[in-house]
C-alpha cells in the first residue's frame, strides 16, 4: 500500500506539474522536488509508472487526418468552424493546436524520463522478473522515441531538405534546462540510437496495448524511410512481414482490427476506455463534418471496404463517410484500441523503399500487389516507374490508413505537389496548400521561447504569435 501511495504521488505530481505550467513546458523541475526516488522500487511500480506515460500520449490522428488528404468538406462543415479553420489550415487553428500536442508529448517524455531515472533502483524479487524489467526499459525507450518522431515532424521541415535545419529539442533527464533545438539529423540519431537500444530486448506481450520488440522494428523502419535510409528500411520492414499470416488479411482478419478484442493483425495499438473520434459526427441524423475524399475508392471485392466507408445520406444522396472508428461509435459498440502500426503499414514502408532504389521498382510493384491481392484489390499496374509509381503507392496508402492520422506525415515528407482543399463533397478545391508553405512546420509554441533565449521560432511564424488574431480557437480532444 506504501508502494501504491508513493507512485499516486508521483503520478499527480507530475500530472499537475506538467499540465499547469505557466513558463517554459520544458522546464520541469528536478525529480527530488515532487517525487519520492524511492517510490519506484520494484517491477509492479515501474509497470505502473509506464502504464501512467502509455496513458498521457496525446491523441490527435483526426485533426492530423483533417489537415491531410484523408477528407472533404460536407454540407455541414460550417457548423464547426474550429474544424473547418483547421481543414482550411488557418494559421490561429494550427497555432493552438501546436500548442496543445507539443507540451502533450513532451509530458509524455517527462513521464518516460522519469521512469528511466529510476530503474537502477528497481529491486529484483527472482531471476523472472528480469525480463520483465529489460520490457519495462525497452518500452519505456520506444515509446520516448515515439514521442519525439512525431514531435520532429511536425515542428521540422522534411529531413531531405536539410538534415542540419532546427529540429527539436531532445530532454533527456529531468531538471531545469534551456535548451536549443538539436539538428534534424541529431535527431534521428538519437530516437534511431534509443530504438536500437530497445529493441535488443526479446519482447513480445500478449496483448497489443504494449510496445513489443517488433513494433520497435516498425519505428526503425518508419525512421529509416524519413531519412531516407531506403535500404535500411527495407530490411526492418522485410523483419516485421516475416511474421505476417495470410489469415491478418482476410474479412474476419481485416474486421478484428476494429473489434475491442487483441488481435495479431495489430503491432500496436493504444488502448483507450474513453471516447474517440466522435468530433467528426455533428449528429446522428445529420452526419459527418468530413466526407471521404473522393479520390478513395475501393473495388467492390476489397475487403477493407466494408470497414472503411459508411455510407450515409446527406442532402439527398448516399454519400461516402469515413468508417473505422466513426462506424464502430455510429453502430453503438465500443472502442478500446487505438490502430497505430499494423502488418498492412510493413508492406507500404516496403513498397515505397524499393520503389526508390535503384532496379527495385519491379520489387516495390510485386511486394504491393502481394498485399492488395490478399485483400482482393485491384493491383498495381506493373509498368509504372518514377513518381508515377510513388502516387500511385500513396492512392493506395490513402484507400488503407484514411483518418488515421498517418497521411499527413506522407504528404509532408515526399512534397511531391499541392495539397488540394476540397469543397463540399469535393466537387471543387477551396484553396491550394504547395508544398512550399511555412505552415507544413508547426510554430514552436511561445512558451517555449519566452523563456529560453536559445529557442528559435520555424520561419514563417512571427516570433511573437500573440500578433495571430485567435477569435475561433481549433477545439482539442484528450481522451
């Protein structure tokens, strides 16, 4: 009961710390002045410390999805003008949103360092539990280079356009500190160096609410893929496609993916007891903010189609709405995992690392077709090369992972062309976002630099974001 108080302590104390702070969210202060050191002693306690860093994650793949290909407007876009500001990439909506994810994964971090701080003090009761304490590291690590992959490609330009630019600011203890921002390149040093580390550990838990040692091969793969490492990222990707079955890409196979059950056709997946993805519906009788982007169709013998797309009538007509999540919460049953790496994402990290390397694009095609012939899709046409090849991989990503929150960070990457925002139903494009434009890097939140005279604001965003008139304020979900 000690035990359990002292970690209650810690857990608020960090919670209250990190979510109240009025200065710098990076200037957390040191361990010994909110936490008792000797509250994580032994394996139950540090378990329970990273089920508390699992749990503050932030959650954020609709906006991401809003601000992707992944919809069009509705008829009812207007009726949230948060979320049609957002899709029409305002630049107040995507300040407050920066805001908002940027301190959120960084008290993730804080969570994590917290942890790593304390595991030499962990006291083994028998020779099991030192696997389970090597899991604890291992997840606790990925999940800290989870945080910052995704911290680094929403606040830093694409790695290919210039590995030394500003990238973000690696904390890696607790304590006071005002640091500056570490290269782009620095940065994927230090997340792929904390993914290699943890994935030197045999871990694979039965439910896929944890992070096992092949979701850390996934990360490396993604990793490889954004520094454009192509072969690298081919083999970690070759690794994960080792332990695929043909039953993961079957009906009952693809339907398990949004069933509360664990599933194998899942890495990983965050498990949620709270509400997800209902922003998108206005109400049950009206629909959705955001239709399917017209470009998504899906043959009448693909399997995912019964799962991805909800048909719904709206102004007189069957319209394409998202399924997945919005269809799970439509039909009344219940969420409980949130899809973040699955057997599918393997195959398209794959594709697109073959298809950019040299007398490979045969390769790319068949590995491909491999999949969406088990899905019983139509196939790619073995002839295309070049971009030509590489639109036609992310079509293909867009039909598979659309309101996942995952095309975004595609579009950004390979700025290959303008991003389209698409009027009611799609019918027309609103505006054009090339791929050009400042604000495919978030602005570093002022927070950060009002106190750190060694932060720098990304170009394009005034130093003093004050001056962004913020009359409708983009509405955030934690759950």
């Amino acid at each position: 009961m000690i035990m359990i108080k002292k970690f209650i302590y810690i857990f608020t104390a960090i919670s209250g710390i990190l979510a109240g702070v009025s200065s710098c969210s990076l200037d957390i202060p040191p361990a010994d002045q909110y936490s008792d050191p000797d509250a994580i002693t032994n394996v139950s306690t540090a378990r329970s410390l990273l089920t508390s860093a699992y749990l503050l994650y932030p959650h954020y793949e609709y906006e991401l999805s809003i601000l992707g290909d992944d919809f069009c407007q509705t008829s009812i876009t207007g009726k949230d003008m948060s979320q049609k500001n957002l899709y029409l990439w305002q630049d107040n909506s995507i300040t407050s949103f920066a805001e908002t994810i940027w301190l959120e994964y960084y008290n993730t971090i804080a969570s994590c360092n917290t942890l790593l701080e304390r595991v030499d003090n962990i006291v083994l009761e028998n020779a099991s539990e030192e696997s389970a304490k090597a899991a604890i590291i291992s997840e606790c690590k990925a999940l800290k280079a989870l945080c910052y992959f995704n911290l680094l490609r929403l606040f830093a330009p694409a790695y290919d356009k210039d590995p030394q630019a500003d990238g973000i600011v690696l904390k890696e203890r607790l304590g006071l500190e005002f640091p500056k921002r570490s290269s782009i390149e620095d940065c994927v040093s230090a997340i792929r160096t904390l993914l290699t580390e943890a994935a030197d550990t045999e871990n694979a838990p039965e439910k896929n609410g944890w992070l096992s040692q092949t979701a850390v091969y996934y990360l490396l793969a993604e990793l490889e893929l954004y520094a454009g490492q192509y072969g690298q990222a081919a083999i970690y990707a070759e690794k994960i496609l080792e332990q695929a079955t043909d039953d993961m890409f079957t009906v009952a196979g693809y339907k398990r993916l949004w069933e509360t059950a664990s599933c194998k056709g899942r890495i990983f997946a965050f498990y949620t007891a709270k509400s997800y993805y209902a922003d998108i519906q206005f109400n049950e009788t009206s629909g959705d903010y955001f239709a399917l982007n017209p470009q998504i169709v899906y043959g009448e013998e693909d399997i995912r189609k019964t799962y991805n797309v909800y048909p719904f009538e709206m102004e007189g007509e069957q319209r394409n709405l998202l399924g997945k999540y919005n269809k799970v919460n439509k039909d009344s049953e219940s969420i409980q995992y949130i899809n973040i790496m699955r057997y599918a994402g393997a195959y398209f990290i794959a594709t697109e690392a073959y298809s950019r390397m040299v007398g490979k694009e045969d390769v790319a095609i068949r590995k491909l077709n491999e999949y969406l012939a088990a899905c019983q899709a139509t196939t790619l046409d073995e002839g295309l090369t070049g971009n030509a090849l590489l639109q036609a991989i992310h079509l293909e990503k867009m039909k598979e992972f659309a309101g996942e929150g995952i095309l975004y960070f595609d579009l950004k990457r390979l700025h290959s062309g303008s991003l389209s925002r698409l009027a009611k139903w799609g019918s027309s494009e609103d505006v054009k976002i090339e791929s050009s434009d400042y604000r495919w890097c978030f602005p570093i939140p002022r927070s950060e630099y009002k106190y750190n005279e060694n932060m720098t604001q990304n170009e394009g965003w005034p130093l003093n974001l004050s001056l962004i008139h913020i009359s409708e304020p983009t509405r955030l979900r934690r759950i």
